[in-house]
C-alpha cells in the first residue's frame, strides 16, 4: 500500500524514527492542542516504536514523509474504527516545524482520509480539535470536515487553562481534493 501525494507520502513507522519522534514530544508548538504524556526520555519512546504494535482495522498510524528529501515530519492515525458501524477517529500533527503551514498536513490529511473511506470502507471520520486552534479548524474544514459540535471546557492546554473542543465529521463522499 502506497498512500503518496505530490508533497507527502504516508508509510508505516519504523523503531528508528524514535529520535525524530522524541524532540517533537517537548516541543512546546507541537503539544500546544494536545493531549500530552508525561516527559519521555529518549530511551523510552525508542522502546515504545521497537514494541509498536501492528496496524490494524481499528487503529492504524502512519508516519509523514516530506517527499522532497524523504524526511519524517509528522504522524497521522485513524483509530477506534469499528467496522460494524464505518466510523473512525482521526489525530494529525507535523512535528517538523520547518514544514507547518506548507500544504504538507492538509495533503496527508487528504492521502488519510482518501485511505479510510476506499481501503477500510469507512462511511465517517470524526476528530476533535480545540476551538481556539483556528489554523487547525480552517485547515479541516477545507477538505470537507463539518463542525457538529462542542464539548465545553474539556481540554486543558499547558497553561492550565481549560478551552472548548469543537467534534468536526466528514462522511465518505464529502472529501474536497
């Protein structure tokens, strides 16, 4: 299975990617909307890459490659599939800041989504994403997410401080390329 675009292409991890992955847990900018682990040390997240289980229907996570110098940039996944039902949920980040803002997440977004909806039979893919990340927000709706919903002050950011999450969906034959 290749999932490959003009700027991206979306392949398995590998144990080594754990020294691309590492920095990017302690970027500042890259755990601003997320949901963070405690810190990791180096050693850690290279034994959690080495014992990775493998994709499956319900989960499957792929890494980011910028085509251009075949460098991992970030990490995408569609998880909690249930196949009775068609439905997943779909988490997205470009950890290489060098490359956010460039097409390069909004194009895996698509390779991912495209994947879903062909290869696993999904009929909708839903995410959450804080209301305060427009750029995020933007980005989704773009490619045919929906807003359908918040749930109010229950994502706490770094700071401490509590922010809205929005439940955006996109059902199998909304995709904009």
């Amino acid at each position: 299975m290749l999932l490959e675009g003009e700027l991206v292409r979306l392949r398995a991890l590998e144990p080594e990617d754990a020294d691309r992955l590492h920095p990017w847990l302690h970027d500042p900018e890259v755990g601003r909307w997320m949901t963070n682990d405690h810190p990791l040390s180096l050693a850690q997240v290279r034994k959690r890459c080495e014992e990775r289980a493998v994709n499956t229907y319900e989960k499957v996570v792929l890494g980011i490659v910028a085509k251009a110098d075949d460098k991992l940039i970030g990490v995408i996944d569609l998880r909690d599939a249930v196949p009775e039902v068609g439905e997943a949920e779909l988490d997205v980040y470009i950890g290489d800041a060098e490359f956010r803002g460039g097409g390069y997440g909004t194009e895996a977004l698509r390779l991912m989504c495209r994947y879903g909806f062909n290869n696993m039979r999904l009929h909708q893919i839903t995410l959450w994403v804080v209301a305060e990340n427009e750029a995020a927000r933007h980005v989704y709706r773009k490619i045919g997410f929906v807003e359908e919903g918040r749930h109010r002050e229950s994502f706490v950011g770094l700071d401490g401080e509590r922010h809205d999450m929005i439940l955006m969906s996109m059902l199998k034959g909304e995709l904009t390329w």
